[in-house]
C-alpha cells in the first residue's frame, strides 16, 4: 500500500474519532480517545509538529490518526509574530431528548411484540399437500425473532413463546426445537429480506442520506485446515455483512452477506438500488475509499444522489467515459472541507453495527451456514424494530408495517 494512501486512511479514521467520540484539551495537551480500548493517548501540537503516544506514533513516527483527530477538532491560526493561536471549534453533537429516550426505553418490549406481530403479517402461508399440520410460518419467524431479540438460548426462550400466547401474539407456543429448525431453512432467507426492508419503511420520510460499509460477525466454526496441516491456530469463521443504512436514525436499509475474504466495492450498486426500491430518496451517499469507483458514482448519479467517496492516493480523475468520475474527482482534490462536512457522516455506520453488536451481540450460535444467515436477518430486524420505537417517541411517527406484503 502506498505512502498517501495510508495518510488517507489514517486521515479518514481521525475524522471518524473527531465525530464520534470527545477529544478535549488539558493544559498544553490534547486527550484522544483510544478506538480499541479503554484509554487515552496524548497528543502535543508545536509549530514544528505533533506527537502522539500511540504505538503507531512511537513506531513510525509519523502523523498517526489521533493527530488527525485534533486537527479537525481544532482549527490553527500562525500569527504574523510566529505565534501560534489555537481556537477549539464545536464538535459535532447529537441532543439527545432524554424523556423521550426513556419513555421509549420503557416501552420498548411491550411494542417491539406489537410492532413484530403486524410485521410479520406480511408473510404468506405456504400451501401444505400432506403430513401433519405444521405451526404457522409467520408464528415460526416472529418467535425466531423474539428469541433472537432477546438473546435467551433455545430452551429458555421457551417461556416467552407461552407468554405471546397468552397475550394472543401467537396461536400456539412452539416447541423450543421448532424454532431451530426454521432458522435452518433456505426459503426463510429471501423473507426475512423482505421483512428488514418493511421494517426500515416507516422512516423514508426521513433518511434521505446514506452510509454503507461492512463489519464481521463472528461464528462458533473454526477453519480447521491450515490448523491440521501447518500447526497454525484455529481461527473462527465470520459471515462477512455488507449494509446500508440511514444517518439520522441509523435505521438499516438492505444487506447482504458474502465470505470472508469478497470486495466491498461491488456491493454498493445492489445495496444502493435496493434501498431506492424500498421508497427511500436517494440523495446522499457516503463510503470510504474502498468503494470508490467510476460504477459505483454513475448509479448513485442515476438515482438522483451524490456520492461522497474519498478517492485512493492512486487513482486518477481521468473521465474514461464517466464526467461523473471527474467531477467528484475535482471536488474531491480541490474542496476538501467541504467535502468532509458530508464524508463525516459515514462514522453513522460504524456507530450502527456497533449499537447492533452491542445489543444483540456479535456471535452467531447457528450451526449451518444458511441458519447463520437467517438469524443474522433476525438481529437486524430487531435492531430496526427498536429504531422505530425510538422514533415514535422521538418524532412522534405512527408506523404501518402492513401495507407491503412479502411476494
């Protein structure tokens, strides 16, 4: 990887800390958050430069992500007598209606049921020719989801199952093992798709731009073979997520999964189209550099969008038949800070998988790569179910989950 390109890359991190998290000055310091744990690093600015106490700093000794991370908390100012004035400006901040957050927090299991019951209304009854009657397939799903809402394993969740009986959510509560084997039915994939797109619908009005990235989630497999083979340790297998989601509700919009080791960049023209199917106005969309392409700008064009993606120290604005390249390219190069005023709102998707990771965790315990998938779905679906809570006390919005049916 080239020099400039890992300047970008350290510049696009620093810009992602200065957004999210708090860096704040003490005396002649600045105290930068660390990204992986719980911890601090020191950053001093002089007229000569700036050092850090990071291992990236001390190592290299070059301009690492947390220096980045002041400078765009900060803006600097060299006087004529040499002097150097250094004046905070205001960091990016979210206001936070609190009693509308705990209303919302306090009602969230008694509607998340409600909301999944309509939700899950959208799913047709296959036809059954013969053997015995089996539950119904909108029960099945909504108690896979219910259980996966609530991380409980198979066995305990069971209650719950008894409970939305009692309550009238469902017919019948099933078997525990029931709901196991409907996470390991391919058909069940394409659905719950359909229903994370029906779930994010209650909030087009909304979310106008858009972030997309991907993230791990982790699996209970291991790849044995190099393990076997070359003595190496085992490593567990992840289901790679490819998403998309809005940046004033990090509502997620479409997904797809791929394997470990797939490109980011080809994602984008599906997930992108998908989100625009679901009813969404495109008029934003922000990734890192990894997407940047002249494809990838020509459908976000096409859409009615505009793309904010950083281009590599590598690539060039040559048009090769795509003005639309050149013309994010010559912004890019020559209006930088107007450019990250719309790039910073990609940090939204981290914040997204990490809110989903943190709440529903990153572990899949499916066995079977199509169960992995499917219970994925059913984190996500939960995750935008919760949104939309959050939003009906915050926006006041009364959501329809019923008006789409599931082809």
């Amino acid at each position: 990887m080239q020099y400039q390109e890992l300047v970008q890359i350290r510049k696009e991190k620093g810009l992602a800390i200065a957004s999210t998290k708090k860096v704040r000055q003490e005396g002649k310091y600045w105290l930068v958050p660390s990204q992986s744990r719980n911890a601090d690093y020191r950053v001093e600015l002089t007229l000569t430069g700036a050092t850090c106490t990071c291992p990236d700093y001390t190592k290299r000794g070059i301009r690492c992500k947390h220096v980045w991370a002041v400078e765009y908390t900060i803006e600097k100012h060299l006087n004529e007598d040499g002097t150097t004035t250094i004046t905070q400006t205001k960091r990016i901040t979210y206001p936070q209606n609190w009693s509308a957050y705990t209303k919302a927090q306090n009602e969230e299991v008694r509607l998340f049921d409600e909301l999944l019951k309509d939700l899950v209304q959208n799913v047709p009854e296959p036809t059954q020719a013969m053997g015995r009657p089996r539950i119904p397939l909108k029960e099945a799903i909504f108690c896979s989801i219910q259980k996966v809402y609530s991380g409980l394993s198979s066995r305990r969740a069971h209650s719950l199952y008894q409970f939305a009986e009692q309550r009238n959510l469902i017919a019948k509560a099933p078997n525990y093992n029931t709901i196991n084997l409907t996470l390991n039915r391919p058909e069940l994939t394409p659905i719950l798709h359909e229903l994370l797109a029906i779930s994010a619908m209650p909030l087009r009005s909304i979310e106008t731009t858009f972030a997309i990235d991907s993230t791990g989630f982790r699996t209970n497999r291991f790849s044995e073979y190099a393990s076997d083979k070359y003595g190496t340790p085992k490593e567990h297998k992840w289901v790679k997520l490819h998403g998309v989601c809005g940046t004033t509700t990090n509502v997620i919009c479409a997904v797809s999964m791929s394997g470990n080791n797939s490109g980011d960049s080809p994602q984008l023209e599906p997930l992108i189209r998908e989100t625009a199917k679901a009813g969404f106005q495109i008029k934003e969309v922000v990734a890192d550099s990894a997407y940047a392409s002249r494809r990838n700008y020509e459908v976000i064009d096409e859409l009615g969008g505009i793309g904010y993606i950083p281009f590599r120290a590598n690539i060039t604005g040559k048009a090769r038949g795509s003005m639309i390249w050149k013309r994010a390219f010559l912004f890019f190069q020559n209006h930088e800070a107007e450019f990250m005023e719309h790039y910073h709102k990609r940090s939204n998707v981290e914040t997204t998988f990490m809110a989903i990771k943190t709440k529903f965790g990153d572990i899949l315990k499916s066995k079977n790569e199509v169960a992995q998938m499917n219970e994925l779905l059913c984190k996500l679906i939960a995750y935008n179910l919760s949104v939309v809570i959050a939003e009906m006390f915050n926006l006041g919005i009364e959501p329809e989950l019923t008006r789409t049916k599931v082809e």
